[in-house]
C-alpha cells in the first residue's frame, strides 16, 4: 500500500518511536497462541505500526504491552490489525488499530503521544 494514500486516512498525529512492546496473538482456549517481542516504528491515540518475523491476517486482534519510557510504567492495550503488508523476507509491517481501550488507558495514550509531541517541536524551534 502505498504510504501517502495510508496518511491520508490516519486519524491522529503520530510520533516516531522506536520503543519495545510485547504482542499476544491468538486465544488459549484453542491452544494457538504467538507471543514475541517487536520495536514499534510509530504511534499515536488511535493505533501504531511495528514489524514481525510472519504474516498475520486482517481484522485478528492481538494483546499489546507498551512501556512508556518516561514513566517506566506499562499499558495493556488491545488491537486489531487494519494491514500486514509484506517488508522484505521474513519481514512483515502490521498497523493496528487500538479497540475496546478505557478511558484510562486512552488518557495514558493520549498524554504520552502529546508529551512526545509537544518535545518535537520544541526541537524545531530555532535558537536565539
């Protein structure tokens, strides 16, 4: 997919981070579960992107733990996957939407994406 047409449906601001996260994929029920550790490549309210080692169908939701660094503290989120686009070999690129988040868990969100944000640019501001 082409990434200008992606932006054009983004919802929100997104902040390049490179933070790890723990994902759960699948139900224990039925015995299928993967889990793996991944580096996530942007974030903001409404969803990320991140890498992983195999394919995933759309519309499966995953369990995702992200560390915000700032804090040290954690948030569990839980996600469903709008696109898995293949990278290179071995390589595919997921985009999750984040559903079914309390409204704790999008204030945490929400104020770590605005605090990376409003540092950005702060950054671009010229020196006098």
């Amino acid at each position: 997919m082409d990434e200008q047409k992606f932006r054009e449906r983004r919802k929100g601001p997104r902040i390049k981070r490179k933070d790890i996260i723990q994902y759960k994929i699948g139900n224990l029920l039925f015995g299928r579960v993967r889990q793996g550790v991944s580096r996530i490549r942007d974030l903001s309210e409404k969803g990320m992107f991140f890498t992983i080692g195999f394919p995933l169908i759309l519309e499966a939701t995953l369990k995702i733990k992200l560390r915000l660094p700032i804090t040290e503290e954690s948030v569990e989120l839980e996600g469903r996957i709008v696109a898995c686009e293949e990278m290179g070999k071995k390589l595919y690129g997921l985009r999750v939407e984040f559903v079914n988040l309390s409204e704790k868990q999008k204030e945490r969100l929400k104020k770590f994406v605005r605090m990376f944000l409003t540092v950005k640019k702060d950054e671009k501001k010229p020196s006098n």
